[in-house]
C-alpha cells in the first residue's frame, strides 16, 4: 500500500491534483474515527479531518517518502485536535498543578468538575458512555488511548505519531488506564446497560 | 489507598496488559494475585476498563467527507475555473459577463489592464517586466503580478495571482526537484493568461484590491 501512496503523492507533486483524492480515501474514515472520539464532536471531527488533509497537501513536497504516510497525517490530526481541545479550555494558567492533588493538573481538575450524576450514567448507552468516559481524560492521555484501543496501533506506531519515546508512550497508556479505572469506579462497566 | 509494596505489581499488570512483560514477572504477578485481595481487584477493574474501550463501535465517517476534502483544496489548474464555474451557474454567469461588458467601467479598465502592474510592497526588486521577491524577504498579504513575470526567491505568504506572465520559477516543479527549492507561496496560485480568464477573475474578485495595485513605470521612477 506504501508504493501506492507514495506513486499517488510523486503525481500530486507534479501537479495532478486528482491523484490526491485515491489519499484521502484511503485514510479520511480512520482519521475522522481518531478526530471524532478526540473531540467527541462530529462536526469538529468533520472540520479537523478536511483540515489535516488541507495541511498534508500543502506541505506534501515535505513529506519525507521513506515514511508512512499515515503517520504523518495522523501526526498532523493529533495535533491539530489537541490544539482545539486547548482552544476550548477557559483562559487561565491550565499547566498549574493544584495544590494537595498529587500532581494533577488543571486539565483533570476541569474534567473532573464536569462529572455526571451517577443517575445520569446509568441511563447512558454503552457506546455513549465509552465516548463520555473518553473526553473526560486529560489530552495527554487521551490521544495516546484512542491511538491504541479506537485504531489499535502498535506502541511504536503510536510514539512515530505523538513523537515521543516510548517509554513516554507507555507511561501515558499505564496512567490513562487507571485514570480510566478511578473515573468508572464510580459505576462499574458491567453496570452499563449490559449491552456487552 | 494501596500501599508501596504493590506499585511494582500495578507495574507489572500494566506491562501484562500491553503484551511485554518478562515470563518471571508474569509468574511473580500471578503468586501476587493468588494472595492479594486488593491487587486482584484491581487487575479486575484494568481489565475491565481494557474491555470496555475495546467494545466502542465504529464511527462512520460522513459520506461526501472525500469530496468535500477535495473541494478544499487551493486549485491551481488555470483552465478549471471559468469551466466550473460555467458548468455549475450558466445563467448567473452569462448575466454577469454581460454586465460587466457593458459597464463602461470594465472597457475603461480594459486599457489600463495591458500594462505591467503588480501589488504595492516595499520589499521587491523590478527587472525589466518582471517582478523579484528576494531571497529572505517575506510578503505579507496577497500578492498579484499583471503583464509581468515573478520570480520567488524569498516567500509570500498569501496568494500569488499572476495575470499574463508566470512564475519563473515555477517550471522546476514536476521535475525531479524538491518543490522546497522554489516558489514559497503559502495560499493559492494562479496563473490567469487569456482575456476570457481575466474576466472571469475579475468577476469572481469583484475588482477588490485592485486599487493597491501601482504600474512599472511609478515603481521604476
Ligand atoms: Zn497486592
């Protein structure tokens, strides 16, 4: 599929713009899945999706081929989600820990402040729920959860994207898992809906 | 709250959960779990939430998601526009090319419309008819070039309308060159070169921004 692609972008480069489209349908469904489950917003994740492919034509000439090209662009989506998500926060210090919370940042203290009635939750849909349970994580730990449980991709794969060692990458993977588990414990999985 | 001797174990449950744990970790975690309530429980609860995120569906992305990526894109095919723009409004399009041959404005213009002339910057170099952005400057805006050729050595960040001339070095492109190596332009390119062209651009800019415009001969005094 490499060879495909990168024939596909040496005749964008030289000006057939129609070669782009066989790109983007390619990857468009995948990268509008991370961006949706990152933004939990279909008409963001719309927006985002045609802006990452927007970048990744403009800047195509400096694509370097010996790549994947799928790491470039969901390099390219990642970002620009988490500079919307940043967009969205309210406009004070947001990297300031907060006193006596063992570390946490602002970033988990707004999530947490956003937290449902447990009521509410038990009538949330399972599909629902999995996507609330998502966007309540801070984003350093979100994109690196939806790289792996909602695309599946291997570690590396995941750090080549994020552009972290992997060490970092696995960190954030332990750290969203049991930031995961303390959120849920408030209503355990096998309580919602049964729908499994 | 768990206490320190467990945190190696929450270690190892996580490095049994992403598949690289070593074998003799495996067997210790295993013992551990055999004796240890609350580390039980909460390799239960990992793993649960591992299920959980694993059972999210599918989203479908929105069907003419390919075409409207498409559509976004900056266009650099010079024969395309006044076609599509034909094709989706025949009548609307007839109309105003009718107005605007009959407003004495346009044959007024259409004069000056053969001289060079190209947007007012401080930061270029004139050569005869042809514009030079130089090696590390910057042109901030759009940027249009009329009856004259341009070379871009430095950048524009904008859009470059070249109006019966061209990018000198534009041709590099499509060889084997990197495209890095020559014209900067950060918005859309257009090369407009025939009469019928012009029209259709000056109808789709609405004459906007071509009073900034100034001739060779007032930048050559
Ligand atoms: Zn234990």
């Amino acid at each position: 599929m490499d060879a495909i692609v990168n024939k596909r972008i040496k005749q964008v480069l030289n000006g057939n713009q129609d070669a782009y489209t066989e790109i983007v349908d390619l990857y468009q469904a995948r990268l509008y899945q991370v961006c949706y489950r990152m933004l939990g917003n279909k008409h963001e994740a719309e927006d985002i999706t045609q802006e990452a492919f927007l970048r990744a034509f403009i800047n195509l000439h400096s694509f370097d081929q010996k790549r994947k090209f799928s790491t470039w662009i969901f390099r390219i989506a990642t970002n620009l989600c988490i500079d919307r998500i940043r967009k969205k926060k309210p406009d004070y210090h947001l990297d300031a820990q907060v006193p006596g919370t063992d570390g946490l940042d602002m970033y988990s203290q707004i999530a947490a402040s956003e937290e449902l009635p447990v009521e509410q939750l038990e009538k949330m849909e399972m599909q629902e729920r999995i996507q609330y349970e998502i966007s309540r994580l801070p984003d350093k730990y979100r994109s690196v959860i939806v790289l792996k449980y909602m695309e599946e991709l291997p570690l590396q794969e995941i750090s080549e994207i994020l552009d972290l060692p992997l060490g970092t990458v696995k960190t954030r993977i332990h750290r969203g898992r049991e930031a995961l588990r303390k959120q849920m414990s408030q209503l355990p999985v096998t309580e919602v809906g049964g729908k499994r | 709250m768990m206490g320190a001797c467990h945190e190696n174990y929450i270690e190892f449950m996580h490095a049994y959960l992403d598949g690289d744990i070593q074998p003799e970790q495996e067997q210790e975690l295993k013992n551990h779990l055999k004796s240890c309530e609350a580390c039980q429980a909460h390799m239960h609860e990992l793993s649960d939430v591992v299920a959980f995120m694993k059972s999210a569906q599918p989203v479908t992305a929105p069907p003419d998601l390919t075409a409207n990526i498409m559509a976004s894109l900056p266009k650099r095919n010079v024969t395309a526009g006044p076609q599509s723009w034909f094709r989706r409004y025949p009548i609307v399009t007839a109309a105003a090319v009718f107005l605007v041959f009959m407003s004495a404005m346009f044959f007024g213009n259409f004069s000056d419309d053969q001289q060079f002339a190209f947007t007012k910057a401080d930061n270029i170099i004139v050569e005869g008819d042809t514009v030079i952005v130089p090696e590390g400057e910057v042109i901030q805006g759009d940027f249009m070039v009329r009856n004259g050729d341009i070379r871009v050595d430095g950048a524009i960040e904008g859009n470059l309308t070249v109006i019966n001339g061209q990018i000198l070095n534009e041709k590099e492109i499509g060889n084997n060159e990197p495209l890095a190596s020559t014209a900067v332009v950060t918005g859309e390119i257009e090369e407009i070169d025939r009469v019928f062209d012009w029209l259709w651009f000056k109808i789709k800019s609405g004459y906007q921004g071509l009073e900034d415009w100034i001739t060779g001969d007032e930048k050559s005094e």
